[in-house]
C-alpha cells in the first residue's frame, strides 16, 4: 500500500477491488491479481465510496494507470474518481454483467487475456456523460429500471444475471407509472412513463439495446418508452429479440447531447446500475471531460466458446468455493 515503486522496478498496476462485491467472480479475481505479485497491487476497499476516493488520490499522485477490478458498480466509482484527470483506466471484469467490459471489448471472461488488454496499452477515449452531476459511461435509466435496481437484492442478480431486470420489472408493474416528459435544448419533446439513455450500446449484459449508439460521438442514445405495463416489458423482449426496441410504436428514440427529465413525482434515477437517487428533474449532459481506456484495438470475440469454456470447467467450482472460504 502506498509503497515507493524505484524507478528501477517494473511499474505495477494499482488494481482497485471491492471483496465484499463478491459474486462467484470475487475470490477467483482476488486470487489472480495476489498472483500478480510483480505487476498488480491489490487495493481492496472497506466501505462504499472507498473506490471512488482511492481512485481520485491516484489520480492526483499522477499514477498513469489505475485498474477497476469488478462489476460495473465499482467501475462507476473508479471512473467517478478519475473523471478531469490525465489517469488511464484499466478494467478486469469481475462483476455479474460487466456490460461496459463487454461494450468495449474487454473480455469478460478470462482474467488473463484482460490483463494482456491492460499491458498491451492500447487506450481508446470514451464520451463522460453526467445525469444530475453523476456521472456514467455506459448507460442510465429513470423509472421503471432504477426502481428495479432499488428493489432486486444481490442475490437475485447473482442468480438471474441480466434476467433479473426484466422478472422485477414485472413485480413493479403494478404501480400506477410517472408522466415523464423528455426535453431537448433543441425543442424535440416526448412524453413516456421511462427513459434509458445508453452511452454504449449494451444495456444490462449483451443486449445491444441502443443499437446505433457510439460512445465517442458525443451523443446519447434515448429510448422512452410511452407505455407502462407488461407491454413495457414484453416490447423489450421482443425488440431485443428483433435488435430494435427502437422500431416499436411504443417507444421514441433519439440522438441528443443534453436533455431534461421532467416528472410529475419523484421518480429513481439509476446510472450504470447504480441507484443514485429520487428526483423530480433530471439533467442530463455531456461532461466536458473523456474517459481514457484501456482496451482492444479490435473487440475481443468472446461469446459461445466462453460459454462452452464455462461449462467445461463447472466440476471444478466447488474446489474454488472451498478456496474462497479461507480467504
Ligand atoms: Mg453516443
């Protein structure tokens, strides 16, 4: 922690990690990276916020590289703490969906080959978004999926993975939905019940939900959605099915830089997964700063033969689970 690194010594990563975040991914990560003696520096958090603070006092001590080892919750705190500084972001996917891993092309699956991704030193710049002061780099909700988000526990995630989104959609269904109104500086208005804005293009795992989004054309992708209901949820299977939630007459979709959220009552307001409040207004804009990561030239094709590699492996896991226990 903190050490003087010589200038004889190889440069080695901090890698910011939360073990308390700990899907089935957390031990194995933990022991990869203590494995790593000579190139990665294990910084494990203690209370929520800790990420966020680690990070931005390496970014202030000029450190060129800072690693997010997690989901896409520690990753928000890591890029919350670099946002305005010169310091690159390193990512080893750890979390249950590493959907901003996957957006840009990091592999998701094998620690290894990410860490190769990290010291090959490629770095690719991507736009910084913020939705009230917040910001995020792969996408934000408000209504029905940030309540989603206040509402699954852990656990369902972990089980469900992206799936649990959509089932606790369902639970949430019920309530009578906000009049949301979408606003742009230029003048264009939609009216809906919610609103997903992606960065990227992947919402929620491997779902290219924002199908023309790029998150370096200075843009955001916004879907609003103009019913509430299971029609909500099952116009999203099916445009996901599709690969184009965007074509349904039940929702608008456009490119903007800013735009407003107004609502008739407080409504949960969540960004790259993280619930971050109830308001009334949401702002959202681009920031005046670009995000440095570091990823592949050419996405890496991961997909079936990962699948196939997992399951491959499964007999091995209950070794892992006792290993984890002793840590
Ligand atoms: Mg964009």
């Amino acid at each position: 922690m903190g050490e003087e690194s010589g200038m004889e010594k190889p440069h080695r990563y901090p890698v910011i990690f939360n073990p308390r975040a700990r899907s089935q991914k957390g031990g194995r990560v933990m022991r990869f990276i203590e494995s790593h003696p000579d190139r990665l520096v294990l910084h494990p958090t203690n209370y929520a916020g800790e990420a966020r603070e680690l990070a931005a006092r390496f970014a202030a001590e000029g450190e060129p590289v800072v690693v997010a080892a997690g989901g896409d919750g520690t990753l928000n705190e890591v890029v919350n703490g670099l946002v305005g500084s010169k310091t690159i972001l390193g990512v080893l996917p750890a979390g249950t969906m590493n959907v901003f891993a996957r957006e840009m092309g990091i592999p998701a699956d094998s620690l290894e080959q990410a860490l190769l991704v990290i010291e090959r030193g490629f770095v690719q710049e991507v736009d910084l978004f913020g939705a009230n002061g917040s910001p995020f780099v792969q996408m934000a909700g408000v209504g029905f999926d940030a309540l989603v988000i206040e509402e699954t526990s852990w656990g369902s995630k972990k089980m469900l993975g992206p799936l649990a989104y959509l089932l606790a959609a369902v639970k949430v269904l019920g309530e009578e939905p906000p009049q949301l109104e979408v606003v742009c500086p230029d003048g264009r208005r939609e009216q809906g019940v919610a609103v997903l804005a992606g960065n990227g293009s992947l919402y929620g795992g491997p779902f290219k939900l924002f199908r023309n989004a790029s998150n370096h054309d200075s843009k955001l992708d916004v879907l609003v959605y103009k019913e509430a209901g299971y029609r909500l949820v099952l116009d999203s299977l099916r445009g996901l099915a599709f690969g184009g939630v965007d074509l349904l007459e039940s929702t608008a979709y456009l490119q903007t830089s800013e735009f407003m959220v107004h609502s008739d009552r407080e409504v949960p307001v969540q960004v790259d997964g993280e619930w971050i409040g109830r308001f009334r207004q949401v702002h959202f804009i681009e920031t005046p700063h670009r995000l440095r990561v570091l990823a592949p030239e050419e996405p890496f094709v991961g997909g079936f033969s990962d699948a196939v590699k997992s399951l491959l492996q499964w007999p091995r896991r209950p070794v892992e689970l006792q290993t984890t226990r002793t840590l």
